[in-house]
C-alpha cells in the first residue's frame, strides 16, 4: 500500500495486496445486458489491432452470436472505417444508442459522436478514459452475447480502466513478428497478470506472406517468437495472420465484414467454449 493511501482506490493507480479488483467494476447501463466482454490490447501501436478486433467480432456474429465493438482508442479511431459505418450515433433520453455495421454489429467509437471524422480529440488522459467509461455505462448494449473492446496501445490510462471497470472475461493480445514488439507485448502481457485478467490468446499478425503462385510463406518482419512468449505465460491459444494486401483493402474499403478469417477459426472456437 503506498503511504500517502486514502483508501479510494477509484482515484489510485497502485497495483497492491489492498485493492480489490472487483470493487471498481462499474455497472452496465441498466437497459443492458452483455453476456462476455472481452478485450483486445497491444504493446505497440500499427500491429493490427483493430483489425483482429473487427474480424473476431465479425466471426462470432457470422456463427449467428450478436457480437458488439466498443472502440476504446479515443484519439485514433479507425473501427467505424474498418465497417465502413458513416451515420452518427444519437441519443435518447434513455442513454446512447450504438450504430449498427452492416452484419448487424452494434458499434460504438468516439467518431461516431464527433461531426468530423478527422477532428482530433484534444483530452487529457483522465478524461479519454471518462469516455471509455461512459461507452459502457451511458450506451443501451441490447443482447449482446460478445463484446469485443479495441483498446489503444501500450498500458495507459484506458487499459488501466477497462481492466479495472469493465468485467472481463479475458484478453487478447495482438503482436507482430518484430523482436522490438514481441519484447513490448510481455509488457500487456505481465499487465494482465498482475491484474488477475486471463490473457485467452494470442495473435501474430502480419506473421508471413504467402506467395500467391507457388504458395511458399516468407517471414517478412523477422521470425515469429509468437510461441516461445505464449509457452512462457501458458498460453494456449495461439494465431498466426499473414500478410494479405485483400485485408487491406478490405479494410480501406470498409468491408471488413466480407473477410473470411479461417486463421482466426481455432481462436473463435475456444472463445465460444470460454465463454458459454
Ligand atoms: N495482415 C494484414 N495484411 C494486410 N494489411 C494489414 C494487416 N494487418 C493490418 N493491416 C493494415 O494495417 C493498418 C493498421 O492496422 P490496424 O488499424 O488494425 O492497427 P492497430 O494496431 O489497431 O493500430 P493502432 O494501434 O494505431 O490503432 C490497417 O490499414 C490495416 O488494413
């Protein structure tokens, strides 16, 4: 306990034998009802996060689940692009209702309240962490059985909150083969841990490109460490994405919903076995 404490752990950012994880859990607006939360993180920026968080929400809502996005990455939204949502949200009197993809996702970002796309959000990070906050506890979330939460990179601020706020099932961290990334991803890794959060996978993305004539892979950023990390923390689940210029576009196009992901298969049916 550090020795200036006044026992309010909400205003404290001290990992210790006192707090009690579950006594920051903020409730869900009351209109709500989400069965799995589950967050997806990164060490470092660019890895493709919001890309494997658009695709897992897609996978589980094509397997007939109601999948939802919260984008929790205040200052660099890009889920409302990667499904190619253009209309705003609004709110009632009862709270904010979540913008629908065209799959049926129900979506919620910091873009779809602004009147600009490329208006910057100028906040300090208590206040981008109030927002994600109110994403959760202002939003109406109708029947949501996976929520899928696309944090900012690194361990500030917003993922201090979600993992203190929101009731996780677990995470999912994505990385990339860079030896740089793989040594930063621990970092999200060990986060996890010391806040009792199970990590349920981990995904390598742009692990290799495949030639599309002779079909032989190359390790375009270096070779993977994906699985020594995964073994030194027991984890099993572990996903390899490759290289593929279609996900880009898909992506710049806003028809993330049309990728198949058969790379994000095993890691779909475990959340689905996790979570029931
Ligand atoms: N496997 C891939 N093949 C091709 N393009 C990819 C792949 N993964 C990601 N990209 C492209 O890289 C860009 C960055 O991806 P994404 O926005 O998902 O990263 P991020 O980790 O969420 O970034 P940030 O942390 O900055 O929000 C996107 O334009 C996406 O289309």
């Amino acid at each position: 306990m550090s020795e200036n404490c006044n026992h309010d752990c909400s205003s404290c950012g001290e990992t210790c034998k006192d707090r009690d994880p579950k006594s920051m859990l903020q409730a869900p607006h009351e209109m709500s009802s989400i069965k799995n939360v589950i967050a997806v993180v990164s060490g470092k920026g660019g890895v493709g996060k919001s890309l494997v968080t658009s695709l897992l929400a897609s996978s589980m809502q094509k397997k007939g689940y109601h999948s939802a996005v919260i984008d929790a990455d205040i200052t660099g939204p890009s889920i409302p692009k990667a499904f190619g949502i253009h209309e705003k949200a609004y709110a009632n009197e009862m709270g904010l209702i979540p913008v629908k993809s065209r799959g049926g996702i129900d979506v919620m970002s910091i873009n779809l309240l602004l009147d600009n796309d490329t208006d910057p959000v100028l906040w300090r990070g208590p206040i981008i962490a109030g927002a994600v906050s109110q994403f959760w506890t202002d939003v109406i979330w109708e029947n949501v059985d996976y929520m899928f939460v696309d944090m900012p990179p690194g361990t500030g601020d917003v993922p201090l909150t979600v993992f203190q706020s929101l009731p996780l099932k677990g995470i999912i961290v994505v990385t990339s083969p860079q030896e740089l990334v793989s040594v930063i991803v621990e970092k999200a890794v060990k986060m996890a841990e010391m806040m009792n959060i199970p990590v349920l996978g981990i995904v390598e993305n742009m692990s290799y490109f495949e030639c599309p004539d002779c079909k032989s892979r190359h390790s375009i950023f270096g070779e993977s460490h994906i699985d020594e990390i995964a073994a030194r923390h027991g984890i099993v689940s572990v996903s390899k994405l490759p290289i593929d210029p279609a996900i880009a576009s898909a992506c710049d196009k806003g028809e993330i919903e049309a990728v198949d992901a058969p790379w994000l298969a095993e890691l779909s049916a475990s959340l689905e076995k996790i979570c029931n």
